[in-house]
C-alpha cells in the first residue's frame, strides 16, 4: 500500500505544475490572469521542491510588505484546510447515540413517560 505522504507529495508536485501551466497559458490570453495561477503554482511547488522554495523565500526577503501579506494569506489557507478536513473526516459513532441521531438515555426516559 502506498503511503498517505507520499501520495499528498504526488498530489501537491501534480498540481503545482498545472498551475504553472495554467499560468503561462493565462500569460498569454487576455481574459485569464496567469500571475495568480503562478503563484499558486510555486506556492505548492514550494514543499517539496527546495530550489522553488529558496525562491520563494528571496522574494519575502525582497518584498517585505508583500511577503506580511503572503503569511496572512497561508494562514487563512491552512485555517479552512483544517475546516474542510473536519467536515470530510469520517466521524465515529458515539457509544451513546442511536442510530436517528437521538441520545438513547433521552428516548429511555421518553419511553417511561
């Protein structure tokens, strides 16, 4: 079986070249900004290429205020990954629910009544 980590580094290699790609596509056509699309690209190239993220640390170093922004950004970023990893996750079912969605002590003392 194949390790999760590597298929997440598989995953994140595969979509940063298409959002390099999308990017010099969007470069030349008027209607897509193809800037965004790069640094996306770059952005996820980013943990695992070290060249890519060497790059991507010069120009923090280079554009300081743009760099306070980047952070912002990836902190959102992370923030809703965590959201949508919750939501997704599989929940385990609680050793006191009834298979409704009711807390079975309740429908005990409902019964009784």
């Amino acid at each position: 079986m194949i390790p999760k980590s590597l298929i997440k580094r598989i995953l994140r290699i595969t979509l940063g070249i298409l959002f390099l790609l999308l990017g010099v596509i969007g470069g030349f056509l008027p209607v897509v900004q193809g800037w965004i699309f790069i640094l996306v690209g770059f952005y996820l190239l980013s943990y695992d290429i070290p060249i890519v993220r060497r790059h991507l640390d010069r120009l923090k170093k280079r554009f300081p205020r743009h760099a306070k922004g980047l952070r912002r950004s990836e902190s959102r970023m992370i923030l809703r990954w965590r959201k949508v990893k919750r939501f997704f996750s599989p929940k385990p079912p609680s050793a006191f629910s009834a298979p409704d969605g009711q807390n079975i002590k309740n429908t005990k003392n409902d019964a009784a009544k």
